[in-house]
C-alpha cells in the first residue's frame, strides 16, 4: 500500500514527486532512477561545495591551518629543489671535459682499501711511449695527449703561493682537452713545448696570490719560480671558479718536456684521449684496452689485474653521488619534520573546529546527515586545506630555492615531480591528520550535539 | 479519549493507550504508532525511567500538541518520535516503517525523508544563507543542485520569505529565523513536521504568526507535531496529549 519509497538509499524525484502527490506515485512507480555511481559522485561533490562553504565561512581558522602546511611543504621543496640544483651544477662542472674524454693511468681516480692501494702501485708506470702507441694503434681516437702533477709553491718577489696543481702536458691540446681556454696571452708553440723551455700559463689564482690581484695584461712576460726555477708567465686562463670550495683556478700549466726535466719520469704519468663523439667512445675504449693489455704482456685473462685503469668523468659523479645521497636523505627527512608538525597543526585546528562546530554537526544529523556525511566533510575539509597549503608551499618553497639559488649562484631546476609530490604527500597529511578528528565528528549523538552551546 | 486517536478495528479495539495491555499490532493506517515505548537511563548505579510504557497512534493529517512540565519525558518523547533516539523497549512505527529498530545511518534517512525539525532557538547554520540552509536536507537527500535550488526557493516562497533568501540568520529577525527552519524542515515533503517549542525565543506578536502559518500548514494536508509546555501554544492544536512522569496522563480531542 505503500510505495517503495527506500528501495534506493536516496529518494528519486518521482518518488519526491510521490510524496507530494501519492497519487502520482502510483502511475509512475518505477521513475526514473540515477545509477549508484552517479550518486555516490553527485554525494561527493556535494560534500566538497559544504566543506568548501564551510572553509570559506571559517576564513581566520582556514588561513591559520593553511600556514602550518605552507611551512611545511615550502621547507620540503625548497630543500628538494636546491639539492636538485647543486646536483646539476656538479653533473655539469664535471662533464666541462665532455663525455669524449677517458683516461689510462696506473692508478684509478679513487681508490677504496689499503689492498688495493697496494696492488695498484704494483703496477708498471704508464708512461710517454703508452701514449704514444695508443695514438698510432687506435684509429678511433681523436686526440691523445699526456698530463702529470705535482702539489708546488710558487713565488714571486717576496710572495709565496702554496699548493699549487703544476700540471705538465703536451700537446698543447690538452689544453682544450681539460676545458680550458685562455684570457690574455698565449698558450706555447709546439716547438717551445718539444724544446722544455720553463714558460707557464697560469689560473687567475696566481695572479691575486702573487701578483696582488694585478690585470692580466700586466702579468704576461713576469717571472714566477716554480720549484726554484724561474719560469715566464704567457699566458692567463680564464677563471672556471670552484667547486665544493676548492678552487680549479689555483693552477699552472707547463710544458710536459720542462715538466719532466725538473721532476724525472719519477711518476706515473696520465692518458688522456678525445674522441670526435660520444658514439666512437665504446670503440675508442675496446682498441685503447687492447693495445694497452698488449702492452703489459697480454693478459687477457679476467681474474687477473689487467694493470691500468681506464676511467671516464663519470667515476667523480658516482662518488658524488654516494658521498651526498646520505646527506640529502638526513636534509630532506629534517624538512620533512617540519611537514609532520604541520600535518599536527591540521590535527589540532580539525579537532578545535570539530568542537566548535558540535551544534552544527547535531544540526546536520538532525536533517539527516549519516556518519559517512560527517566523516566525509571533516575529510574533504582537511584535504583541501592541506592541498591548497600544499599548492602555495610548493610555490613558496620554489620562491625561496630561487633566492637560495641567486645568492649561492647556481642554475635552480624546477621540476614538475616535486611540485606534484608536494601537493600530494600535502593531501595525505590531511587525510592522516583529518582522519581522527573527523571520525569523532561522524560518532557525536544528534541529540548532545544540538543540546552544545 | 476520543474516538478519533485510535481508529478502531475488530483487531484493534480503542483502549486507553496509558492502561497496561498485552502488546498489540502496530495500526497500519496509523501515520506514527507507538506501543507500549520505555526509554531507561542509567545513571550511576539507579535506572531512570523517562518514559515509562507509552502507546498512541497519530493518523496522517492531524495536528497534535504534546504537553507536560519539565522532567515529565516529553523531551525523551519528542526524541523519539524525531528518530533522534531508539526506545528501550517497545516498538515505533513511522510511515509503515519499524524504527525502533533502526541503526545510526538508517535513522539518520528516516530524519531526512519523514521528519522536518524545528527548534526552538532556530537551529540554522549561522554562517549560511537561507536558501543554503533549507538546501541542506537535500543535499543529504541526494537531490542535483538545480533541483535543489528550485525546491528550496519554493519552500521559502511558501514561508513568505522569497525576498530574503540571499539573507544569513543574523539579518533576519526571530520570526524570520523561525520561517526559514519551517522551510527547511518542510522542504523535503516530510511526513511530520516536528517542533519543540517553536515559539520559545518569540515574542507574543510573532508567536502567533508562527502558530498561523502552523495552522496554514496543516490545512495544506500536513502532520504537525508541537512538543510545548506553554497550554496558549498547545490550544492551537487540534489533539492535546498530556505527559506527566513519563506517561500519558490526558490525551483529548479538543477540535
């Protein structure tokens, strides 16, 4: 005799239509039904439109709620962003060589145990006549040239400049092998490098240490001693800066003949080789290892040490990058601290709202909102402040790497993934710390509720 | 007594509802039937009884004041009759439906589709405006926005209250408060509209409006439930049901 009037959990507008006029009901009871799904949408939506009028009602308690968040996420991304940054500047200093070069030389760059130290220095010196081979045997090698270093002082007058890189190379290539070009002045003839005349181009270091800071200009044709003997300045590098404080410009180049006259063939000496692309670097590398195994005596065989390491840059970026991974965890979880603090803030101010609102939430329930309602409201409430946080802590958080970035000097990548990371993590925080306060909400009795003042 | 309370049937002779008798079917042409409703609260160590073995019906239409002190369970009642609560014991049946045994949310659907509240002190959403707040029930209801809108509006409109409906509470005087929570507890075409002491907060003048447009409303084909312990407001009734110690003591006809 009735209608089904709850055979949907919501009343269709026939049946609304029904209860208006039962009459009706009764020609048109099947109606026209929405889907469930359209429904549970429709619900949704509705309880974002009530939590964003709710939001928008409570502007002092929304904003403060908004702060905890921004502060958080600003201090993740900004952190994020400038190690993002500083990994690239590194990746790139690193590479000014390009990804052409590798190296042959008797020890690695870097060298993990005692043992291995022991073993490496086991090994046959490489020396001038290596280099030379691989530059007739291997066809896809551009150009091959040879560096070796020693840690000196050089002065000037009365001026003393420590620890100097003296870095004896030839051929003058070498120079654009290691990225470096020059400022003022010359780079020596090919004749003057054969004939071990003590000439040097010298890093802008030189010039502020010993020099007082004097133009470049004014340098060239002085005379700096270096390991006692005099040599003449030709030329000035332009300066490549530092990196992680130590300066690449603290250098003096010298002829690898003159090189070898002051301080013998008393070390091992490296390799360097260029090829025209990175493709042929595979080539390169295959015809340099087998001239250089035939070399030490053709030992072919794996297990054995093959008595020379041939190493491209990329060796400085994997230590980099295991010496700092660690450090960026501790940073970025430290940061992260402070998103947690602001995931309690959001806690804090959904708990307070919830007992502000007691009557208002009796109210609801009393015109029918079910827990679910409740729950969901105070959810989407605290999510879409900590998304909006979210959003303007992204921001922010980029505003302050770029400052960071502009004071320190290094290009800021910004990338698209931690904004959205941001945002997201943000929104989880919400539902984290908006979960507790709003379930309490959903369990209050309609009847205390609207009895709270 | 009168003869109008209980319709009687061969099943179901009219009995003072007050006197102890076996439980009896619920009266299907009955709007609301209550049989034999106690409400117990524990408190500390003693059980308090509220209600005490309450039995009446309230056929569809009718206009009915329930009166008693303070303390005499008409609150636990009114309750329980807006499906805030479940009884202790016995069995409520609203709209064919048995309530008493209800769980949160399916009470929680029963207050939205066959009971339309008004309070008192009003009970809006003060931040809201009036159409937000006669919105509300509907959109617990599941009803599209466009569909919502225009029922609010008609609702308002029938409260005389068209020009206002931008209007948040605190623009608005007591009377006008009082019409919005009508417009809001009757836009869902509920089956009862209940009040408990609508009038309280009004003064005398908009008191009596309030109890025309009540009387309005139940010439419009509507059940009117006034829960009140002024007797001025509960004369306006057509049926006065008296509750004293959580029985009821008188329940008459008086129209």
């Amino acid at each position: 005799m009735y209608p089904p009037i709850f055979v949907s959990r919501h009343l269709t507008q026939m049946q609304m239509l029904t209860r208006l006029n039962p009459e009706a009901g009764k020609v048109a009871a099947p109606g026209r039904k929405r889907s469930a799904s359209f429904l549970r949408l429709t619900a949704l939506w509705d309880a974002f439109l009530v939590a964003l009028g709710s939001l928008r009602q409570n502007k002092l308690r929304t904003s403060l709620t908004l702060v905890g968040i921004v502060v958080g996420v600003a201090a993740v991304i900004s952190v994020v962003t400038i190690i993002q940054g500083l990994d690239n500047k590194v990746a790139t200093t690193f590479s000014s060589q390009g990804s052409t070069v590798f190296t042959i030389s008797k020890r690695p760059q870097i060298i993990k145990s005692r043992e291995e130290f022991i073993k490496f220095n086991k090994r046959k010196d490489v020396t001038h006549e290596d280099a030379e081979a691989i530059g007739r045997l291997c066809s896809a090698c551009w150009r091959v040239g040879v560096a070796a270093n020693v840690r000196e002082t050089l002065k000037h007058a009365d001026q003393k400049f420590e620890n100097v890189n003296v870095r004896g190379v030839t051929p003058t290539a070498m120079f654009d092998i290691d990225g470096r070009a020059i400022d003022v002045g010359r780079i020596w003839t090919d004749a003057e490098g054969i004939s071990g005349r003590e000439i040097c181009v010298v890093g802008p270091d030189v010039l502020t240490n010993l020099f007082g800071g004097a133009s470049a200009d004014r340098v060239i044709g002085q005379e700096v001693r270096i390991a006692g003997r005099p040599f003449q300045i030709i030329g000035v590098l332009e300066p490549l800066g530092s990196i992680f404080g130590a300066s690449r410009d603290s250098v003096a180049y010298i002829p690898y003949s003159t090189y070898q006259k002051i301080y013998g063939a008393r070390d091992s000496i490296v390799v360097f080789i260029q090829v025209p692309g990175a493709e042929q670097l595979e080539l390169a590398e295959d015809q340099v290892r087998t001239v250089m195994r035939n070399r030490r005596g053709g030992l072919f065989n794996q297990e054995e040490d093959q008595g020379f390491a041939l190493e491209t840059q990329d060796v400085f970026l994997d230590l980099y990058g295991k010496a700092t991974a660690n450090i960026y965890l501790v940073t970025i979880g430290v940061a992260a601290i402070s998103l947690v603090v602001g995931g309690i803030v959001v806690m804090n101010i959904m708990l307070v709202s919830v007992t502000e609102r007691t009557k208002e939430i009796g109210i609801r329930k009393a015109i029918g909102a079910r827990r679910k309602d409740i729950l969901t409201q105070f959810l989407i409430e605290a999510v879409m402040v900590t998304a909006l946080g979210g959003a303007i802590g992204v921001l922010t958080g980029f505003g302050l790497a770029y400052l960071i970035a502009a004071l320190i000097g290094f290009p800021l990548l910004i990338s698209v993934a931690s904004a959205v990371l941001g945002v997201g993590v943000s929104s989880v925080v919400g539902i984290i710390s908006g979960l507790w306060p709003a379930w309490r909400a959903a369990r209050l009795d309609p009847i205390e509720a609207l009895r709270s003042e | 007594m009168s003869d109008a309370t209980l319709v009687s049937t061969p099943e179901t002779p009219a009995v003072l509802p007050a006197e102890p008798r076996p439980p009896q079917p619920h009266d299907s042409n009955s709007l609301i039937s209550m049989r034999d409703i106690w409400k117990t609260y524990q408190m500390g160590s003693e059980q308090v009884h509220a209600l005490h073995g309450v039995s009446f019906d309230i056929p569809k239409g009718e206009y009915i004041a329930i009166i008693g002190p303070s303390g005499s369970g008409k609150s636990t009642l009114m309750n329980l009759i807006g499906c805030l609560d479940t009884p202790s014991k016995g069995e409520y049946w609203l709209n064919a439906k048995n309530v008493s045994e209800m769980d949160d949310d399916e009470l929680a659907r029963i207050r939205n589709q066959e009971v339309g509240f008004v309070f008192q002190t009003f009970n809006l959403l003060a931040r809201a405006t009036a159409l937000h707040n006669v919105e509300l029930p509907l959109i617990y209801g599941g009803i599209g926005s466009a569909k919502r809108h225009e029922m609010a509006t008609q609702a308002l409109t029938a409260v005389d209250l068209a020009d206002r409906i931008t209007h948040r509470p605190n623009e608005l005087s007591g009377g006008q408060r009082q019409r919005v929570a009508i417009a809001r507890a009757l836009v869902n075409h509920p089956s009862i509209l209940l009040a408990d002491e609508p009038t309280g907060a009004l003064d005398t003048h908009t008191s009596m409006e309030i109890m025309d447009l009540f009387e309005r409303l139940h010439g419009e084909g509507n059940t009117i439930i006034v829960v009140t312990h002024e007797p001025d407001i509960a004369a306006r009734a057509h049926r006065v049901v008296s509750i004293r110690d959580g029985l009821i003591e008188k329940d008459e006809k008086i129209r």
